[in-house]
C-alpha cells in the first residue's frame, strides 16, 4: 500500500454569547499515512445519490480520470502526482482530481485515527444526504463532505484539497489563511447542530508526492479514542490562535425545510437523533446496490459462492495506462472481517492485492503489465481469517 504523509493537529474552539469566538490549535505530529488505492476508488464510487441511477459509464470514466492523474502500488512509496499533467489540464478537472484525493485521503485517516471501517450504510456524503438525514441537516448552506457513522456517535468530516508548488510539501508556520477560514465556518457548523462534532483533512498535491494535513476537535466524545501511535516525529510548532468574526446578521437566512423532507426522531439529544438517522440510510444503500447489480450485465465472477457483475476499467485518459480498476457489485451481502482487511491492506507487499470489499461494492486496482488476478485468488484475500 501507498503511503502519505500526515501532519497531525489539535484545535479547542473557544466559545462566547455568539458561539464560536476563537480557535487554537497545535501540532501533535507527522508520520506515514497507509493509502490504498483501491479503497480511495470506492469511497469515490459510493458518493452519489442513491435515489438515482447510477450511469455505469460516467462511474468508469470518472475512476479513469482519476487514476490518470495519481499514482501508486503495493509497496510503501509515497502516492504520487502527475504534476505536469495535472498542471496543463482546466481548473475543473484539477478540483476534480484533487477532490477526489482528498476524499480518498480523509477516509483512510479516518480509519488509523479513531478506527473507523467502511460500511455502506454507515457513510453518507453530504451533497446526495437521503430524505431523512436532509430533514436533519437541511439541503442548503454550509456543509462538510461526509457524514461517518462512529461508535461514540456521528462525525462530519471536510476534506479539501490543494496542488502545491513549493518544494517544501507542508506549509510553514501556523496554518495558511483558508485553512483558517475553513475552521471559523466548521466551527458556526458545528454550533448550528449542536457542537456537532467534526474534522477535517487538507491534501497537498505536489512534486513531493501527496501530503495531509489533519485537524481534529479537543472534547469531542466521537473522538476519545484517538489512534496516534503511529505518528514518528513529534510535533515542533507553537500553538496558534486566531478570531473567529461574529456571524454577519445581515445574511440572507436559509429557506425552511420543505415539509416533506423532515424527519421526526426519537427524544433525546441532537447527537442520539442525528445517530438515529444515519442508521435508517441503511435500506436505502441496500437497494441501491441491487439496482446497480442488475444493470451490470457481465458477470466476471463469484466470491463466496455469491455472483460479482462489473468490469475492469483502466486508467488512460492521459497515455498507456498504469493501472486497471475492477469495479464489481456483489449479488448480496458477503461479510468479511474488516479490521483483518484494513490490517491487510496497510501492509500490502508486492505479492498481495489491493483488493477492497465494502458492503456490496467490490475494487481491485492492479498494474497492467502484470496479469489479472484469478477469482480464486481475489476470494482467498479478501475472506482470509486474521
């Protein structure tokens, strides 16, 4: 598996009669960040709109496209940029690129940082939130990216992406002015909902490869059992403090929810109701994925006995292809151990798969100038026992 550099920061939101009036933050430290490819592939897969149809076509170009721009393999090297082609291309499609990073890269510090695992029904994207998780969080203003359903309650996670020129892949000092920016409006977020807990990652993509940095709330119950052990160097800077501005009372105030779109939830407290509304996403991502498996029309294999339909799809938008993406869905539900597949995934050596099961949704990334993967193996590696 591919690795990223990480720098790790604490941040307190200092509170007032307006809310949110000041933030501090300081750094832990930095250390390797295990990527998997095939894991960023999927979660890029899954944030649509699961009340509509999924164009299969548009799916596989979009995976393409995003593995045309940025590299990897099944060794410890860092996750490469293709800055040159990354450079030349539009605006769009460098958001494009780096927001798909992003997304990818938050999620895989999800997963070391306070153990989270992929489940379909316990991720929502907040762009495409289904009706009963609209009528808790609306459908307008601002907004993080995805919605992660913890053991200690739900968290809201931003990720953001940046290309980055400089040789030196972190920027120096305190935290550039967006990244501060971004926070002050996390943090009016958070207190909107409650001290809705949240965090948020920031990828720069570089010549150095792709670097992250990481910001997670102090006080946060969603985030008491923070996994740092894997963090190598320390943290060196001074903490930093900045203002939050008082909320403009002269802004426009977002539209009432439409009636139909709200939901009613149990008593209890805004963190319990949001919890309880993530859990019922469940059915909807069920029937989503048979959707998706019944307009596949090749069946390449079975796992568990259980039919898998997709295709393989390769990178080469820009050139000859580095790799190809098997992109399948599972006729029904095969559960796997996944904790012994994260475990797996970030100590791929060359000898294994990047191979990644969630839920229904099946991705294998491989190198073309290798041979495909047999179903006998793809199976024996993602079902094997810790």
């Amino acid at each position: 598996m591919s690795r990223v550099r990480a720098r790790v920061w604490r941040f307190t939101v200092e509170k007032g009669k307006t809310g949110a009036e000041a933030v501090q933050a300081h750094e832990i430290g930095q250390g390797p960040l295990p990527v998997s490819l095939a894991a960023m592939v999927n979660v890029n897969a899954l944030a649509c709109d699961l009340r509509k149809k999924v164009d299969k076509s548009v799916r596989a170009h979009e995976i393409s496209l995003l593995l045309s721009y940025i590299t990897g393999d099944q060794t410890k090297d860092p996750l490469g940029v293709k800055c040159s082609a990354l450079d030349s291309s539009a605006g769009h499609i460098q958001r494009f690129v780096s927001e798909c990073t992003g997304l990818g890269v938050m999620s895989a510090a999800s997963e070391v940082l306070f153990d989270w695992t992929h489940t379909t029904d316990r991720l929502s994207s907040f762009d495409v939130l289904p009706g009963k998780l609209q009528g808790v969080y609306g459908k307008s203003g601002v907004r993080p990216d995805l919605l992660y359903d913890l053991a200690d309650g739900p968290i809201a996670g931003e990720a953001r992406g940046r290309r980055r020129r400089a040789k030196q892949m972190f920027p120096a000092g305190k935290g550039t002015k967006e990244q501060k920016e971004r926070l002050e409006t996390l943090a009016r977020w958070s207190a909107k909902f409650q001290d809705h807990a949240y965090f948020m990652s920031w990828v720069w993509l570089g010549e150095g490869g792709v670097y992250v940095d990481i910001f997670l709330p102090d006080g946060s119950a969603a985030l008491s059992g923070l996994k740092t052990g894997w963090i190598e160097v320390p943290g060196s800077t001074k903490p930093w403090h900045f203002r939050v501005p008082p909320p403009d009372r002269r802004r426009v105030m977002e539209p009432p929810l439409a009636e139909d779109l709200v939901v009613t939830l149990p008593g209890g407290s805004g963190q319990a109701m949001n919890k309880e509304a993530i859990r019922r996403v469940g059915p909807a991502a069920e029937a989503a994925m048979n959707r998706a498996f019944e307009r596949e029309e090749t069946q390449l294999g079975t796992l568990a006995g259980v039919p898998v339909r997709g295709q393989w799809i390769r990178g080469d938008v820009l050139g000859p292809a580095r790799y190809e993406v098997l992109l399948g869905v599972l006729g029904e539900r095969v559960e796997v151990d996944r904790r012994a597949q994260r475990d797996r995934l970030a100590s791929l050596t060359g000898d294994r798969l990047d191979a990644f099961l969630d839920g229904r949704l099946l991705t294998v990334v491989r190198p073309v100038d290798g041979p495909k993967p047999s179903w006998d193996r793809i199976s024996a590696e993602l079902l094997e026992q810790p």
